[in-house]
C-alpha cells in the first residue's frame, strides 16, 4: 500500500516545486484518482497488490524523502509565514485592506504590487495571501554562496536586470522556465514589474517580463488554465518610517486567457497591450504623482485635509485621488490660483517649521480625558522607554550607518529589529528573573515590554500635542487658523 502511495507523492512534489514532472495516470494505481485542484488523492476499493507494483513502489522510494522535505518547506512556509504577519503589525502602526477576499484563490497566479519599500512591498503583499508564492528576485542577491543558499532554498528564482549584468545581454530562459512549471503546478509568482524600487509616490513603467511569463505558461497549456495576474496597491502613508501605516488595494484579478485571440495574431502586441493594461489597473490602487513637487504639495493638502475631517484609510484614499485630479484641473484650468495655493501652502508650512509646530496642534484640542490619561500612563511610559529604548534605537542607528538608499531605510529597521526585539526582551527577562527573583511565563513578559511600548509611543504624541498647545500663543494661532483657512478655501474642502 505505502509503495503505491510513493508516485502520488512525487507528483505532489512536481508540482509543489515546479519540477518538471507531468501527471501521468499510468503511472498511479487504479484504485487511485485526483478530485481537486490540490491534487488530493482518493482511495476506491483497491486491487490486491501484485510483485510487479512493488518493483515499480520501490522505484521510487527516493520521493518519500523528497516528500518529507516538501512537508517540512511547507511548514516553515507557515511558520515564517506566521512571523511576518505579527511582525508587520508591530512594525506599522495600522494596516487596513480593501478587496481582501480576492487574495485567497485556487489558481495559479502572478502577484505584482509597487515597488517604494525594497523587502516591505513582497512581504506586505504576500503576506495576506492565502497560497504559498515563490519570489521571482534579483539576480544579485544570488551572487554569494550564503545569499545563492538562501534564496534558493527561501522560495526565490533569480531574474537578472541590466544592473546585474553590467549593461550585457540579459539570460533569463532558465528562470522563465522555472516560473512556468511552478504556475503549471498551480503555484503562485511575485514580481515587482517596475524592475527596481523607488520611495515616490508614483508608478514606474512596467517591464514586460511578468506578461511573457504568463503567456509562456498559458500558451504552453493551450490556454485552458485559469492564470490569472493579481495587482496589488501598496500605500504607504511613509515608506520609509518605522510605525507608519499602509494601506493594501487589492484589485481584481486579470485572467490571461481574455487575451487569447490577440496573442494568437500577434504575440508582441499581447504582451505590451497586457503589460499596458496592468498598468493601469496597477494605477487605479495607489496615488500617483507626476513629480516630487506635487508629491510634496500632494502630502500638504492632504495633511490638512485629514485633520480637518479625518476618514478611515478607503475613504481616504478615495478623497485624496480626489484631491490630487482637483489639483491638477487647478493647475491646468487656472495657473494663477494653483500658484497662489502653491505659495499660500509653502508659507503655512514654513511658519509651523519655524515654530516647531505640526498642523494636528493647529486644529485639534486636548480633552480633559487625554490630560488624565498623560497623568496616568507617565509610569508605564518610562518603563516602555526603558525596556524598548535599545531594540528601536538600535536599527535606526543601523540604518543610519549601513544604509545609503532611502527605498532600503524600512527595509534595514524591519530586518535589525527582528533580531533586536527578541534579543532585548529575553536579556530583559532573563534580568529580571536573576535579579528581582520573579518568575512567570516568558510570553507574558514580551507582552507586556510591547505594552508598555505601545504606551511610550502615545505618551509622546499626546504629550508633545499638548505641550504644543499650550505654548501656542492667540495671535499665531489666529494667523495660523487664517492661513489655513484660505488654504481650505482656495482648495473648496468639504
């Protein structure tokens, strides 16, 4: 019985890992057969076993140990999986989904997100996802022997851009042909089609490399799988800063056999009109800005606008398109009252630079409520600052050190601080245990240190919100509310 089982199990292999092995129903006993789309198997009423299924059994009693190891991967998968999760709520202030649903799928499928935050885009997009993904990454981080071992093992297929060749031919067939048997397999792709990563709020051009892959895939299979490519919108409300939020778009998945007449006729025309069709559904999940200009004044208004009526992160992002098309219709229709804006914006920003003020202290007031709460959470603030003083100064100070691109900064602070929470937390229970003599579970220690983190963090920004308000003087903030005033006006806020 075990040995007819073995060929089911290489089959699963094959189309876990994307090896090339075809499903052969020669090859399983008769009592066997596939129901599902993860290739379960179900059992009927089986013939006796014959010397010749036991010859062919031991054949390939490699595969079981090959099974073992694709279990194991898979629980790792989970586990790290897990990790990523919890980490990358701590590490965000708040992440909000919209079209969340559309990430648990049963077919194969490209993931492509923007690309602002280097390793926090793949992570922050896979990691709602219901299947396991394979990572299509940069060549270069394949060059040495330890990053080649890690990847490779770590669910990642190496594509060379001209940056890793130098500016020489690009030889990529061998990871195209990877990434074909891993979706024939029904497996899941990421990419980040902008070819590099960029901490503007903008999308670049895409490659076309995702649309080839996904055509070479479904070509090969005569269109008759169910490839699909799922954008993925990424906004960040800092890409770069630790305790930002995110905002994740997902959009509506784009299946490849719709354009099945058009490759048929002219394979280079699908894959541009593919790639250009992305793009724009790409586009529609984020805020996309022509230039760092209107970025910046982009990032002003809509500072204003979100103290002025805060909304929850969708409706937000639906103000703020909103807000950017208003703002280039100025621009276009009317240049003489864009540059009064621009000028009228400029100079409310610098006065609050000036007078080391943020905008939130302008129109928000401090309730009795927060004042008794500052009183309250002094205690457990200190402590906060105490017990998580090294494990956040620390990856910041990394970063400031090693670190001389601004699209790496997130990246730097995530990574550091997966090794220092943890490293912190057990030295700090481990003091605590040897020195006060206290026993308990370590798991409610860790709890507790992020707690009084959690209360560290809001003691500082209610605290420096009331202390800005206090020392706020009636005429600036009469000439403030005025300047602020004229902004809204000239913007039509509602």
């Amino acid at each position: 019985m075990c040995f007819q089982i073995l060929p089911v199990f290489e089959h699963i292999i094959a189309n876990e890992f994307g090896e090339p092995a075809e499903y052969d129903p020669k090859r399983l006993p008769a009592s066997m057969h596939f129901d599902s789309f993860y290739m379960k198997p179900v059992f009927s009423r089986r013939k006796k076993s014959s010397l010749s299924d036991f010859g062919k059994g031991v054949g390939h009693v490699g595969s079981i140990f090959n099974f073992c190891g694709v279990k194991f991967m898979t629980i790792l998968y989970e586990i790290l999986k897990a990790i990523v999760r919890l980490s990358l709520r701590i590490f965000y202030s708040k992440i909000t989904f919209e079209n969340r649903k559309v990430a648990y799928y049963d077919h194969p499928c490209i993931v492509i997100s923007n690309h602002p935050s280097t390793l926090m885009d793949p992570l922050n997009a896979v990691a709602w996802i219901g299947p396991q993904v394979k990572f299509l990454a940069n060549a270069s981080l394949f060059k040495s022997k330890a990053g080649n071992w890690f990847f490779n093992t770590f669910y990642c297929i190496p594509i060379e851009r001209y940056q890793d060749t130098g500016g020489k031919p690009l030889n990529n067939e061998a990871a195209f042909l990877k990434a074909r048997e891993h979706l024939h397999g029904g497996g899941t792709i990421y990419m980040a089609p902008e070819g590099g990563s960029f901490s503007r709020r903008e999308l670049r051009p895409l490659k076309t490399g995702f649309a080839r892959i996904a055509f070479d895939a479904a070509q090969s299979r005569n269109f008759e799988m169910d490839l699909a490519i799922l954008p993925v919108g990424l906004n960040y409300s800092n890409p770069r800063v630790c305790r930002s939020t995110i905002f994740t778009k997902f959009g509506t998945p784009i299946y490849i056999r719709d354009f099945q007449t058009l490759y048929g006729k002219d394979p280079v025309e699908a894959v541009r009109t593919l790639r250009d069709f992305t793009y724009e559904k790409l586009s529609d999940l984020l805020i996309c800005t022509k230039s760092p200009e209107e970025e910046r004044l982009l990032g002003q208004l809509e500072m204003i606008c979100q103290n002025h009526k805060p909304l929850p992160a969708p409706k937000d992002f639906e103000r703020t398109q909103g807000l950017l098309a208003k703002l280039r219709a100025i621009e276009k229709q009317n240049p003489e009252q864009f540059e009064e804006l621009k000028t009228t914006v400029d100079q409310y920003f610098e006065q609050l630079k000036k007078e080391g003020l943020r905008d939130k202290a302008i129109v928000q007031n401090i309730k009795p409520v927060e004042v008794l709460g500052l009183l309250l959470a002094f205690p457990f603030s200190i402590l906060g600052l105490l017990f998580n003083f090294f494990p956040v100064a620390i990856p910041g100070w990394v970063n400031k050190k090693w670190n001389h691109e601004p699209a790496y900064d997130a990246t730097f602070k995530y990574v550091t601080g997966l090794v220092t929470f943890p490293l912190f937390y057990g030295l700090e229970v481990s003091a605590i245990k040897a020195f006060c003599g206290v026993n308990g579970f370590w798991g409610f220690y860790f709890l507790f240190f992020y707690a009084t983190g959690l209360c560290a963090e809001w003691f500082l920004k209610t605290g420096r919100l009331f202390l800005d308000k206090n020392r706020l003087q009636k005429k600036l903030i009469a000439q403030l509310l005025q300047t602020r005033a004229k902004i809204i006006q000239l913007m039509a806020f509602e």
